[in-house]
C-alpha cells in the first residue's frame, strides 16, 4: 500500500501577487475559491493544486498526498506510526478547509508538514478554463505533477518515503556537480507511486530551502513552446533552457518563480508499469538543460 498521487502543495510567500500572476498568466493555472487570504489555484477538475499563503518563508510549508478511501488512509497512517512517526487526525474543521472527507497530519524528517488524505472536492460544475489558454495539465492518476527536495539527512528521509508513505524507487541519477572536476558528484534519487515516473526526487544537501523545485506537466510541445514565450515576454529568468531528461524522458525547461527556487514545466514523460526495471543514469539531460548539473 503506497500514497495515490500528489494531491496538492503549500506555499509560503512573500510576494502573493507575483505568486498569482506567475501560477496564472505564465503558467496557466486557474484561480479558485480562495481561503481567508490564502489564493488557491486549479489545473484541472480539483477545487485546488496550490495553495500560496502569506509568509516570510518563501517555500513549500505542506504537502498534500491523496489516497482512494478511509481504509487506505488507515494503512498509510499505519506504516508511518510503525516507523515512530507522531501521527494527528486531522479536525473537521481542518478538512473543511482543505476540501477533503478526511485527512491526517504528520512532519517528514525535514520537518514538512505531510496531510496524507482521501474525498477532495471536484468541481464538475465549474470547468477549468487557463487564462492562457492551456487546455488541460497532465493529472489524473498521475497527481500535481513532481516535487524535488533536499536534505541533509537523506537516509531518513528516503526511510520516511519508502517505508511509511510506500513510495517506491525509480531510479538514480549519479551526477557530476562540476564537469571539470568529474570525481564531485551526487546521486540524485526519484521515487514513484503511480504511473508518473517520479512524483518526488530526493537529493543530498542542505540548502536555505526545502524545495529545489516542482513540476507540471502539459500535454503537448506546443504548450512548452508558448510557455516559453510568455516567461521571456514576462521577463521571468529562465536559467535551464529546453532540453530532455535522460531517465523520465520529459522534454522541458525550469523558471525561476517568484520565491526563488525553480518550477520545471514539460512535456511527454514516460510512465511506469509493473514490469519497471531500475536504472543509473550518469547525466540529468540526454541534450539541452545547459546549467544543470554542471553541463
């Protein structure tokens, strides 16, 4: 038993006006009923993906990973109390807010808040519509799209992932930091637990942020394409231009979004099936994504 998908994420930010204005005009996302003075926005048939809140922390604060029912947000909470983590049911009033039948709350050992939930609102009545004219996000079984962390203390975390939330590895990436000096290098990890080929990467280090970056999905090139444009036209920094990844096969470029850190968009990721095989991989990109990891 392993979480569904990526359901949704928090941010933290100081800047929420350019938080709206890069999630919408740039990227395409449409913004829904907001909570307080909390602006939630849409990629699809969800009342919410992203939730961007007033803060000084400029960084993921939540995340949300869905499960299909009640038994199997028992199974979850579960495996997570059986590996010692302190695990809170989460209020009605809680629930109420987020849009769920139910939910939980716990901290991965980075100190993120995790909701593992089920039941999220759907608005059939009310159709996602892209303000800039994106017709659909890569969703579904496949969830938001990919997170990116990093951590000091990877073996815990990757435990965390795995044996609680029943995560299960794809594949690494050993890559060097700097081609010049081809002996510095990482292991970049990306897990699964769907379809999507890796709904959260993990990589060793101890940045001034949890997230290095999210990503989202389109369904064709085209998308990419004017995305770029509209990011260039915006003046939004884009310091990874197109290239296609060497072990998810997404062809894509990554922003540099309001808070600093990266947001990945692309197109045409593979999917795992059962007969998946692990890989190592000893280059981030097949071609292009000049900047990253040292190319």
């Amino acid at each position: 038993m392993s979480v569904s998908s990526l359901g949704y994420i928090g941010l933290s930010v100081s800047d929420q006006e350019a938080w709206k204005a890069f999630l919408g005009d740039i990227l395409g996302m449409m913004e829904g009923v907001p909570d307080g003075d909390t602006t939630r926005m849409r990629m699809d048939g969800y009342a919410w993906r992203i939730a961007i809140e007033p803060g000084e922390e400029d960084d993921l604060v939540y995340t949300g990973y869905e499960v299909p029912d009640v038994a199997s947000l028992r199974d979850i909470r579960e495996r997570l109390r059986n590996i010692g983590v302190e695990v809170t049911d989460g209020s009605p009033e809680l629930c109420a807010q987020r849009g769920v039948m139910g939910l939980f709350q716990c901290e991965d050992p980075s100190g993120l808040q995790i909701e593992v939930f089920y039941g999220p609102n759907v608005l059939t009545d009310i159709p996602f519509v892209s303000p800039a004219g994106i017709k659909e996000f890569v969703t579904g079984e496949q969830g938001l799209g990919h997170i990116f962390m990093e951590s000091s203390d990877i073996d815990r975390l990757r435990e965390f992932y795995v044996e609680g939330m029943g995560f299960e590895m794809s594949d690494i990436i050993h890559m060097p930091l700097d081609p010049s000096t081809p002996d510095v290098s990482v292991d970049l990890e990306f897990y699964h637990c769907n379809p999507r080929h890796h709904t959260i990467g993990l990589a060793p280090g101890g940045g001034n942020k949890r997230m290095h970056h999210f990503m989202l999905e389109v369904p064709t090139m085209d998308d990419v394409g004017f995305t770029i444009d509209r990011a260039e036209r915006a003046g939004v920094p884009v310091p990874i231009p197109l290239g296609r990844h060497s072990n998810d096969l997404v062809t894509s470029f990554y922003m540099v979004s309001p808070s600093g850190f990266a947001v990945e968009f692309g197109y045409g990721g593979i999917v795992i099936d059962d007969n998946w095989k692990l890989a190592r991989h000893t280059t981030p990109s097949m071609w292009g994504h000049r900047g990253l990891g040292g190319r």
